[in-house]
C-alpha cells in the first residue's frame, strides 16, 4: 500500500535539503526520482537526485504515458516516473515526491487519499537570498523564478499541511510527526481490521 507525501512549495524554499534530512532518517521512504531535461548542478548524481535526460527523450516519454504527471517548469521539462507507485502486499510504503506547485496539485487530484505539505519561506527576503546563495542561477533565472513564485504561494493555500522553513531541524522534525502519524489512517490499518473481522467468524 501507497502512503503518498508531496512534498511542494517555491524554488529555493529547502525542499531538497528537508527531504534529504527525513531520507536518512527514515531509509525506509521511497523517493520518487524525478526525470528532468535540466543539467546537474555540482553534487547531483543521476538517479539519486534526478534521472537526467534530453527533450527528445522526454517527449517521447510523454508519449508513451511514462509520466504520472510532469510540467515545464520554467524552461526544462520535470515528470514523475509511474513505476514509483508499484507495490504489492500489506505493508505501507511511503513515498515521497518533491514537485513544484502546479505538479503538486495534479497529482493531488489524480490521488485524492496523498497528502500535501507545503513549505514555506519566513519571509521573501530570506527566500531571495537563499536563491542568490544557491549560485548556480544566473540573474535572469532568479528574476524569472520570483515572477512565477506569486502563483505558486497562491497554490499553497490549498496544501494539507503547512510548515514554515524557519529553523532546519524543527521543520524536519514536524514534517517527520506528520509523515509518520498518516501511517495510522483508518485505511492504512483495515486489513488488520479485516483480519479481527475474521477471527470472530
Ligand atoms: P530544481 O531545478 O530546482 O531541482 O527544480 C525546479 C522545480 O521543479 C522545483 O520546484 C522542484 O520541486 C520541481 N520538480 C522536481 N521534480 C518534479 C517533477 O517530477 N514534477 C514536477 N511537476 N515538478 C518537479
């Protein structure tokens, strides 16, 4: 069984570096790796961090329903990869997937019963400067970025869960209460009712 967490919010906002705080702690999450025509910035590997690939080769994808959803965001292709979802038996696997806003919300939509966290900057100040930190964006890149980041906190209003990225550890930590306190969802533990259920008959 599926325990499906998106994990969304602006560019820059610590998505990344929460999901690689919550994927040591908890080596038993699934992430979903994300395939992408952008270029690996310097630590990245393929299929930890991304599938790199062209745009040929993520059109022709696109064309094959390889995709559970995918978006141009700003200027490369981001899909998520339908095979993250394979499961069989009783256990729950949670998954987590980081997309940007409007992938968060389709996905949501195809898959009503996953949860949506949404992580937000303490101010635009500090997200501006995060961005600027990063260094591997070019100026217009950044200014194209914050034209979109309107929209995207508007989308944010519909996320489950909130959590601002004031502090490193205390985000990390609640976004690891509210993962772990969704395995306890009635639906996730009706075969163990089922099995109750059985043992009365
Ligand atoms: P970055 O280039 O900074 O790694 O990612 C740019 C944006 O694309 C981020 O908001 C990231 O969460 C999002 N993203 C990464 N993978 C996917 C995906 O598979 N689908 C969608 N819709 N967005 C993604």
């Amino acid at each position: 069984m599926i325990n499906g967490v998106i994990i969304g919010g602006c560019s820059g906002v610590g998505k990344s570096t929460i999901i690689r705080r919550l994927l040591k702690a908890h080596p038993e999450f699934r992430f979903s790796v994300s395939w992408t025509t952008r270029q690996p910035r310097p630590g990245e590997e393929e299929g930890v961090h991304y599938h790199f690939t062209t745009a040929e080769e993520f059109e022709r994808l696109i064309e094959e329903k390889y995709f559970l959803e995918w978006e141009k965001v700003y200027q490369d292709y981001y899909g998520t990869p339908r095979e993250v979802l394979e499961s069989d038996g009783d256990e729950i696997i949670i998954v987590i997937f980081e997309l940007d806003t409007r992938g968060a919300i389709n996905l949501k939509e195809k898959y009503p019963q996953f949860t949506t966290i949404a992580l937000l900057p303490p101010s635009i100040e500090d997200l501006r400067k995060r961005m600027a930190h990063r260094g591997s964006e070019t100026e217009e890149t950044i200014n194209s970025r914050q034209a979109y980041l309107q929209k995207e906190l508007q989308r944010l209003l519909t996320f489950d869960f909130a959590l601002i990225n004031e502090n490193l550890d205390e985000t990390v930590s609640r976004a690891e209460r509210i993962i772990l306190s969704l395995n306890n969802r009635t639906k996730f533990i009706a075969p163990h009712i089922e099995k109750l259920l059985d043992a009365l008959k």
